[in-house]
C-alpha cells in the first residue's frame, strides 16, 4: 500500500541533543512537508521541498533542518537551538507543491526531558 | 494577513444527529477549501475540496458548502455516528492562492450514543 511512513512514533530526548526523525514515501510526490502541531493550535509548515535536493524555509523554522537527498524521503532535525522542541511533528507529501490534498504521515511524538 | 478560524470549543451532538461545524476566513478570497479529519495522535486524512465556483460539495454522509459572501465554510455530518468523533481541521490556500496550505485549529466533534 502506498502511504507515508514516519519514525518513530514516540521520542525522549534529553535537553542539548539534536534527534532526527524520519519520513518515507511511496507515492511517487513531488512535494514533502515538515509540520509542528501544538495543542490547540494549527499546523504550523517548519520546512517543505518541492523536489529532490531543493527545500524552503517555512514559518517557523528555526532550530530545524531538512535534507532532501532523495525523492522518498525527508528527514527533519530537531537541534539543540530549537527552544521549544516538544511537541506532535507531522510529515506530509503532495503530488506537486501546494496543489491538491496532502497526505499525512501518522506523526512522531518528541518529549524533551 | 489572512486569518482562519474555527470553534475552539468542542461540539458535542447525540447520535443520528447532524452535526455541523464553522470555518471563517478574513482578508482575502481563496480558489478553494479543504476540509481534513484528525483522530488523537494520528495524523490528518484528507476529507473534501470546495473551489470558490462550488456552492456544496457531497460525499455519502459528508456535505461541505463555501460561501465567498459571508467568507465562510460549512461542514456537515449528518446522521451521525461515535465513530465520525474526532478533530476536524480546514485548511486554505495564502493570498494569491499559490503556496503552503494555512489551518485551522481544529474544531473537535463528540457524538454520544
């Protein structure tokens, strides 16, 4: 089945250390996305790449970085700048850039001890 | 700058009923609407998409309709069942209508038998 894959699901981490939390798709997307979810709040876009070796800056990103080495996959590190770094993190893909729906990954939950 | 919004507070309906959530948006017009479902720690699916040329949109127990008057979604559930308990996120394109996706922060639905 074609889908997204993220992990892992649930991550501690103690202050100081960068984590990098995994994302791989089968869907043949162009585009991947990077989102942070708070409760209460929206999604906020931390990173996106629209095709292999490119990605941008989303609103915040700060303290995050992202490769996209290949089309199927697109890590995302949590570093040691990032101030508030616990919180429910999302990967998503679309077809081509900011067209049409997205879909989602399951998430990964980082607890920062 | 553009602004969403959706009731924070939770809706809580009796099943068999029809439940309907709110969706508003300021500031400019955009092309189209998307309406996602987001269960406790899982990431979002998406539901619909309404363009600014669409008055409704169906699909089986689901009916979305976008007024550009009133700048306004509305998403319906009728008959509905425990199991369409969940969170409800819509999500709009920026002005210009190219670019990230903007959400919502979710409006969550509790359908008691």
């Amino acid at each position: 089945d074609g889908g997204i894959t993220q992990s892992p699901k649930y991550l501690f981490r103690k202050e100081g250390q960068n984590v990098t939390l995994s994302c791989e798709q089968n869907l043949n997307h162009d585009a991947m996305y990077w989102y942070r979810q708070d409760p209460g709040q929206g999604l906020r876009l931390i990173y996106y790449s629209q095709i292999v070796n490119d990605f941008q800056k989303g609103d915040i990103a700060e303290g995050y970085s992202v490769s996209r080495e290949k089309k199927e996959s697109f890590p995302l590190t949590v570093t040691s700048a990032q101030k508030n770094p616990t919180a429910f993190y999302l990967c998503a893909s679309s077809i081509y850039a900011h067209t049409g729906e997205l879909f989602f990954g399951e998430g990964s939950r980082l607890t920062v001890l | 700058s553009q602004k969403i919004e959706q009731n924070s507070e939770a809706l809580n309906i009796q099943e068999g009923k029809t439940a309907t959530l709110t969706c508003n948006y300021t500031n400019y017009s955009p092309a189209y609407l998307q309406w996602y479902r987001q269960d406790p720690g899982r990431g979002p699916v998406f539901l619909l998409l309404i363009r600014e040329n669409e008055k409704e949109k169906r699909k089986e127990r689901l009916k979305v309709t976008f007024d550009t008057t009133l700048k306004q979604s509305l998403f319906h559930i009728t008959a509905s069942q425990p199991a369409d308990s969940a969170t409800y996120l819509c999500a709009l394109p920026p002005s210009g209508n190219t670019g990230k996706l903007i959400f919502g922060q979710g409006t969550t639905l509790q359908v008691k038998p």
